[in-house]
C-alpha cells in the first residue's frame, strides 16, 4: 500500500492509530453488518499477497513505524487517535516528539451530542485545563518549550529517577 501512496499525487498521510483492525461494535452486531473473517477487504486481498482478513494486520503502530512510513513515501504523516481523559499527556507527548498538530475527533463529537456547541466548548475547555496542568508538572512553560528531553523512552533518557 505505501508503494501505492508514493506513486500516486498525495500530499501526506493520515493514520488513525486507535482503531488498528475490525472493531464488533454493537451497532454492527444490531445490523448483523460485523467484519467477519471469512470476508476479503482492499490490500488483505489473498490475490495481492494479504491473508484475506484482518488476522496478519499489525495491531499496534510505533515512532519507529511512523518514522518509516515517513522515510519511505517522503511524505509528511499526521497520526490521529485521541480518546481518553488523559489524553492531555499525549499531547504533550505527541509534540514533545516533534507533531506539529494534534487531533482531537471523538471526545468534540461526544460533546456536541450531549450538548451541541456548549458541549464542543466545554470538552475543549477540559483539554485545555488538562494540558495547562500537565504543561505545569512536566516544568515546560509552554508547548513550544517541549522537545524529545521530556519524553521518558525507556533505556534512552538518563534525566528521569529511573535510571538513577
């Protein structure tokens, strides 16, 4: 598939980290619509190579993933997956290992539906609180303070009590 994107016109890459195979939602279940594994999908096709289901598709995707797509199509690659309250860490994270951006989708969706636009701002709001607060103990005064430095990578960072 990366062949495939580095040959075509594309721009960059978007990768969606939080859903790394079929899910069994239960709106799925209720239409009797779930992935099953019998069921052939675009690049798991067995006549390109792929099993034929989800059952070989990696589950989990690393920097060192992400850094490889990268280099390999030359493009530039936006990873999206943000879901959890904690997600603020992530942020600071996600930046301090050099993203530009970071998207948050569900979490403004859960907002709008329980409370349309105030429920978008108050989920914001929350994300932001949240970042301050981690911003405050990670001991950075703002994002663009932030730099691999802040990222405890295990074996890699000898600054963190771990090592000591």
């Amino acid at each position: 598939m990366l062949t495939c994107v580095k040959n075509a016109s594309y721009t960059a890459i978007i990768s969606t980290v939080d859903a790394l195979g079929p899910g069994q939602s239960e709106n799925f279940i209720a239409v009797e619509s779930s992935f099953h594994p019998d069921k052939t999908f675009g690049n798991h096709d067995p006549k390109i190579g792929g099993s034929g289901n989800f059952l070989n598709q990696k589950t989990s995707l690393t920097t060192k993933d992400i850094e490889f797509i990268k280099s390999f199509t030359r493009l530039p690659v936006i990873v999206k997956g943000v879901l959890r309250a904690d997600d603020a860490k992530r942020f600071v994270k996600a930046v301090a290992m050099g993203a530009d951006a970071v998207a948050v989708g569900r979490p403004i969706l859960y907002g709008l539906g329980l409370d349309r636009s105030q429920g978008v701002k108050s989920v914001i709001d929350f994300l932001n609180k949240d970042l301050v607060a981690v911003l405050i103990l990670s001991d950075a005064g703002k994002l663009s303070d932030l730099d691999s430095s802040y990222i405890d990578i295990v074996g890699e960072n000898s600054k963190f009590s771990t090592y000591k």
